[in-house]
C-alpha cells in the first residue's frame, strides 16, 4: 500500500516541513523525511527559530564564534547557516524540478511588518548574504510589505509572502508578484524568479471556536481556503499570467500554511486531507507529518467551485463573522505574535552571548 506522503506528492502537491533544528540537519531526520516521507522543502519562523535555539546547547558554539556583535546580526548568521545546509539537503529536488521545488524560507525581521523601505533593504542583504538558490525570503503580506514584494521581486530575490489570511490579502500579494514580473519583463530582465504565497488556515477556526455553534467549527478555515484557492486558479488561467508564462515566468504557487491542527477533538490531519490542489505547497509541523504519514488519506482533489461554499460562509455572517474584516484582524495578531516570538528569540541570543562571552 502506498504511504499517504507519497500518494500526496502524487496527486501534484508539495509537502514541506514548517520546522528546523540543529538536530534534524545533524543527525539524519531531515534526509529521512525527504526520502521516506516526500518532504520537498521546509519554512522557518522566528517562533521556530526560538523554540530551537532555547531548546539546548546545539547553538552556543556558533554563538561564541560569532564574537561580540549585535543579537540580531549573530542570530540571522544561526539561521542563514541551518537553511544553507537544509537548502543543501533539498538541492537534488531543485534540480530535480528545475527550481519548482527544493526550497527553505527565511523570515525578516518581524519588527519591519509596517516599513516598506526597511523590508526591502534587510530581505535584499539577506538573499546576499546566504547566497543561496533555493532560498525564500518571507516578507509579510501587510500592507507595507504588499510594496516591498513588488519591488523585491523586481529585483530577482525569491518571496515567500507569508501572514496572508483572506481571499483579499491573497489577491493583493498576487498583484504584487506579477507588477514585479511585468517590471522585469519591461526592462528586459529574466523572468526566473520564484514565490509563494502563504495563506494560514488553523487560526481562522481557533478565532471563531467560541463564537459558533458545533456544527460550524472547524469550517471556516476551510470556507476561505476554498475562495481564495478559485482565485488563485483564475489568476494562473488570466492573460496577464500566462503572456509572462509565454516569457518565461512561473506560476507564484500557493501554499497553505499553518496546517497543525489546534481543536483537540478534531482530526489531526484534516488541514492535509482537505486541501490537496495541484500546483500548491501544504507545509506542516512535524507532528502533523507524522500523523499524516501514519495514518492519514490522500484520497481526494480540492473542488474548485464548491457548491456549499457560499452557503457556509453565509452561516457565518448570520452569526456576525464577515471574512474580510476579521482577516485584518488575524493578520495583525500573526504580525504581533511574530514581534513577541522575535523579542524572546533576540533576549535568548543575547542571553547566550552574555554566558559564553
């Protein structure tokens, strides 16, 4: 019988982990997950970050060498070395498929969600600095990183949007990366340059848990996934993406993200056994991984017009949740929860400095 991983990769979709530690890299699991478990690529946060440089003394060496310079400099020096050796262990599959799979992500500094300028400056000296070709830089969906994408992809570097929540925010990121790819296409650029676009699902349903009755949980998540993935297969359908296709563009694929099931009483795979689409990226954590290769189906596509979607969604308004505003919302909460994640990443560093000085 094939495994549920395999049989997903079969069905046109990439699995990712959304994860990384010095243990992983070191001792053989990532390796394994790629060849046993179909992983293709791999995301990182600055809560993962944290979690993993918390979590032992794998990082104190580097810290030390790193000498005496600031925490944020010596912690994105941590990161950029894991995600050269992860972007090495996933380089067969990038070549494998001519840049379409095979890579990692680096998030910039979480405080830069709301400056455009700031955004552009660190995500360029960071594509620089790795030097990497299947690296992603992760640039918020928000409303100065929507600019920022433009002009980074215009500029060649790889985006990852990520905090993107509603069929709006989605859209505008999409905007974003193709305005670049016409830049480029004008001025007589190459159009190779590679994105994803990030939409987070489980905080849609944790966000509304308390507020429906049983028989709406868990469904918003998926409501919105629905519209925003008919969008997306309109846009790769449009004109506009296909004449730059003709010119040598692909596709900005999207993926789906935050997928770890939080409703304790719910299938710990339905984020991967309900949105399985062709041409997208689900990245999960690494428990969920491992559920879903034990024990979940890969049995179905996505629909691409669900004829019980808007009737869901009209459920929800009935009990005052509108899409939209409630996207800005979770959006915000991401971006803070992110800034939080990123002060104890960077006090955990510094604290790490100080004990090894």
């Amino acid at each position: 019988m094939d495994q549920p991983t395999r049989t997903l990769h079969g069905l046109g979709q990439s699995l990712w982990l959304d994860n990384i530690t010095r243990g992983i890299l070191g001792d053989g699991t990532l390796l394994g997950y790629r060849e046993l478990k179909h992983v293709t690529g791999l995301t990182s946060n600055p809560t993962i970050f944290a979690q993993a440089i918390k979590a032992g003394k794998d990082y104190d060496a580097s810290i030390r060498g790193a000498g005496q310079t600031d925490p944020e400099t010596v912690f994105f020096g941590l990161a950029i070395d894991d995600l050269r050796r992860a972007a090495a262990i996933f380089e067969p599959v990038y070549q494998h498929t001519h840049g379409v799979d095979g890579w990692v992500s680096l998030e910039v500094s979480p405080l830069l969600a709301d400056d455009t300028q700031g955004t552009i400056e660190q995500a360029v000296a960071l594509h620089n600095q790795a030097a990497v070709h299947n690296l992603f830089i992760k640039v918020p969906g928000t409303p100065a990183g929507i600019p920022a994408i433009e002009e980074l992809i215009f500029r060649g570097v790889p985006i990852n949007v990520t905090l993107l929540f509603s069929p709006e925010q989605y859209q505008a990121a999409a905007e974003a990366w193709l305005r670049g790819l016409e830049r480029r296409h004008a001025a007589g650029l190459e159009l190779d340059v590679a994105s994803v676009a990030s939409v987070f699902i489980s905080r849609w349903d944790v966000k509304v848990a308390d507020k429906v009755p049983a028989e709406l949980r868990n469904k918003l998540g998926f409501a919105v996934c629905g519209q925003i993935y008919a969008r997306y297969r309109a846009l790769i359908d449009s004109p506009r993406v296909q004449r730059l296709q003709n010119a040598g563009a692909r596709v900005q694929r999207l993926l789906w993200a935050s997928t770890g099931t939080k409703d304790p009483n719910a299938s710990d795979v339905m984020y991967i056994e309900n949105l399985i689409a062709p041409l997208t990226v689900n990245t999960m954590p690494e428990k969920t991984l491992l559920a879903f290769a034990e024990h979940g189906k890969a049995e179905r596509l996505m629909p691409l017009d669900d004829p019980g979607l808007s009737g869901t969604l009209a459920q929800f308004e009935a009990h005052g949740i509108q899409v939209e505003p409630l996207a800005g919302v979770l959006q915000q909460e991401g971006a803070d929860a992110f800034v939080k994640s990123w002060r104890e990443l960077i006090d955990t560093v510094s604290e790490r400095m100080g004990a090894v000085a």
